[in-house]
C-alpha cells in the first residue's frame, strides 16, 4: 500500500511539473549595431519574452566590421544562430550556400500578409524565386538641394515629376565661373555604384538579365543612361572633375554650398540638420525614359537552416520585422520602415509613419517613402562583388574622363560574363 501510494506521488509530480513547466526554447538572434540598435533588439525582446513564455529570445550582438566573417564562420562550425541579421547585398551569397531557411511554409501556415511589406524589399530577398528573409527597413536615394542656390538662380523648387532635361537645366543655371573657373556646380558626383545605377535603370538599362545568365550593362539603354550622368561632370561640366574637387568628398562639397544638388540617402538628413547653413530640401529623382527609379535596399531576418527551433524562431521573426519591432526601431530614427501603410491594421502601421516624419527639414520628407513605389533592388546574386570588383575598376578610366562608357564596358563583358556562366552552371549541380 505504501508504494502504491509513493508510486502515485511521484506520478503527481512528475505530471504536475510536466503541466506547470513547460519547456523553455531558447532563440538566438545575431546582429549588428551601435549602443542604441543594441537596446533597441534588448527592448523588444524583453517584451516579446513577456508575452510568450515558451519562448525565450535573446540578442547576440556581432560588432559590423567582423560580422560577415565571423556569421560565415559559424555556419560552417554548424554553430549558427536561429535568426540572423542581413542585407540584400551580401545575402545572395549566403543563401547559396543553404544558410537560410525559406519561409513560404510559415507564411501559408500562418495566413500571414507579406502586403504590408513594400514589394520590392521582399523581391531583393528571394533566392530561387523563395522568399527567405522579412525586411527591416529600406534606404533608397532622392535629389537634394540647396533652395538658397536655387533661389539665387532664379528657380522654383523642383516638380516631383521634373524630367533629366529638367535636372541638367537646373544644374546648368546653378554652375558659376569665375576668371574661367568653375567656383560652384550644379550637382555632386560620386562613382560608388549605388549612385550611378539610378541613371542605367531609369533609361530602360539593367546590370544583367533576370535570371542573371547575360551581362547587360553594355547594352545600349544602360551605356546611354550611364554616359549622361558621366556627361554632367565631363560634357556639360556641371559636376566637378576629380581636379576640382580637390580631394573633398561629394558630399562635402554640397555641405559646404559649393554645389546645389546631390543625390543622396537619408542618412545624411541627421547631419544636414545639425551642419547645413542653408535652406535645403528633397525630390524624388528626375524621370528618364523608364521613370524615376531609384534603388530599393535595405536589411531583414532570415531563419538559419541549422535552427532546431524554426517554429519558435518564426514567432520571433514575425514579431520583430512587424509592427512592434518597426515602431521601436523607427522612433529611434535608425530606419526607413519596410512596412507601408496596412489597411487591416490602421493604428499600428499609422503609428509607424507618424514616428518616422521627423520635425522639418526636409518638408517634402514624404517622398523617402512614395519613391519606394517604383524602386528596384540592386540586381546582385551569388558571386556579385567580384563582378563588381571587375566593373568598378573597369569604369575607373570613364570617371576620369579618359575613355567612353561603351569602350569600358564592352571590354570587361567577356570576364563578367565568365562569372555569370559560371553561376549558372553551379546553380544546376
């Protein structure tokens, strides 16, 4: 009787703590960040915790210059975490590798609406036609420029809808001479590609074809587009020359009055408050023969195809890249939100765009979300940064004036378009 009895305890508590404690699974994001991203994922954690007591998150934070190293590192060691931090740039090459874990089934499982997210953030974070990361946040480029100048010259602030004529006058009427040099130009000039592809793809251009088998930034729409942003420093010298600007960078020159535009992300807004000594504000970028299409960037989560975790992982995913997460990172002025306006969801996604405008300047701070509408993610895929080490070096010469696009490009072609063959017949194995 006494065993019997002692038996039927120690099935009590076992049952009972089975019942009353249940498993705890641990979820480790990884990410980079300064001291106030950092507070910001502790934050948001500690409240996803709170609400979800079967779940406990936590941050891993991986200092930026050694996170691509050391996040490699640890997939390869299958010591991953279950959520890691990217961008669209570096993530192709990752996820060919298999690091990530494709989200449609969740997705479906859920019923949950990817809508809210801006569509061409979540194309920048396919691979193979899957989408396999939800996105923070987006940068993008407008057209800045000095209304002081602009006053001075005579000119209205630009339209929204101005054209590359429209932009070359305006950057004509802002140039000045003096004894027969040029003392302020019409716009900054920058050879990074992030500020050259604008001009390719809004003449009709592209870098390669979809599905990334053709080298196409020697075709004529792309060559055309590029030679016209080259054109403003070389032909219409409305840009300065390497000369002129005399080591000072691109932006310096607009910071310190001596041009009137520039184009540029938002993260220069924080600066130009604190700095500018002028009247200043943005328009979206002039339309070309496509439109006015600008880039589409931006970072996001992926779930680690090494994660024992997935389901649990998901929550957190979802709880981050959604509402909650992008208030918290918005206010903290780090962002572009990669979430538009959700009509199922008024209150949330209004709180959104209510912590992103900021007090002026610039006024017409809309358009670093209206411009998402027709942008494009930058065309990268597996083996990208060595074709764009080929091409950059390629276009040097073109920068300085020394040779014409076309020449340029169509002479690195045959070594791209080694890469992208290559690619292709990896992607078949």
């Amino acid at each position: 009787m006494k065993r019997w009895i002692l038996t039927l305890g120690a099935l009590a508590l076992v049952l009972g703590l089975g019942l009353g404690m249940a498993r705890t699974t641990k979820v480790v994001v990884a990410g980079w960040g300064g001291e106030s991203e950092i507070a910001m994922y502790n934050e948001l954690l500690k409240k996803f915790n709170a609400t979800h007591p079967n779940i406990k998150a936590e941050f891993m934070h991986i200092p930026a210059k050694d996170y691509w190293t050391k996040i490699t590192a640890m997939f390869a060691a299958g010591k991953a975490p279950d959520i890691f931090f990217t961008n669209n740039i570096n993530f192709p090459a990752l996820a060919s590798k298999g690091v990530a874990t494709p989200l449609e089934p969740f997705i479906k499982k859920d019923n949950y609406d990817t809508g809210i997210f801006y569509k061409g953030i979540l194309e920048a974070f396919k691979y193979n036609g899957q989408l396999m990361a939800l996105p923070r946040d987006i940068s993008n480029l407008v057209v800045y420029y000095n209304r002081d100048m602009l006053k001075a010259a005579g000119l209205p602030d630009p339209d929204p809808n101005w054209t590359w004529d429209d932009f070359l006058r305006y950057a004509k009427a802002l140039t000045k001479e003096e004894g027969g040099k040029r003392t302020q130009w019409g716009v900054s000039f920058y050879t990074y590609f992030l500020f050259w592809e604008p001009w390719v793809w809004s003449n009709g251009g592209r870098w390669y074809t979809p599905d990334h088998t053709k080298f196409m930034l020697n075709s004529p729409a792309s060559v055309e587009g590029l030679q016209f942003y080259v054109d403003l420093r070389w032909k219409y010298h409305v840009a300065p020359t390497p000369a002129e600007a005399a080591d000072r960078s691109a932006y310096s020159l607009f910071l310190d009055g001596k041009t009137g535009m520039i184009v540029d992300g938002r993260w220069r807004v924080p600066s130009l408050k604190a700095k500018a000594k002028f009247d200043w504000d943005i328009v979206p970028f002039p339309k070309g023969k496509a439109g006015s299409i600008v880039d589409i960037d931006g970072s996001g989560w992926a779930i680690s195809s090494q994660s024992r975790n997935k389901d649990a992982a998901w929550e957190v995913l979802k709880y981050l890249a959604g509402p909650e997460g992008s208030l918290t990172f918005t206010k903290g002025g780090l962002i572009i939100p990669a979430i538009g306006f959700d009509p199922k969801n008024p209150e949330a996604t209004n709180a959104i765009l209510k912590a992103f405008f900021q007090p002026p300047p610039p006024r017409h701070q809309q358009y670093f979300l209206t411009v998402n509408k027709t942008a494009m993610p930058t065309e990268t895929f597996e083996r990208w940064s060595e074709a764009l080490n080929l091409i950059s070096k390629a276009l040097s010469p073109v920068w300085e004036g020394k040779e014409d696009v076309k020449t340029a490009l169509d002479k690195v072609a045959p070594q791209v378009q080694k890469i992208l063959d290559e690619v292709q017949a990896a992607r078949k194995k």
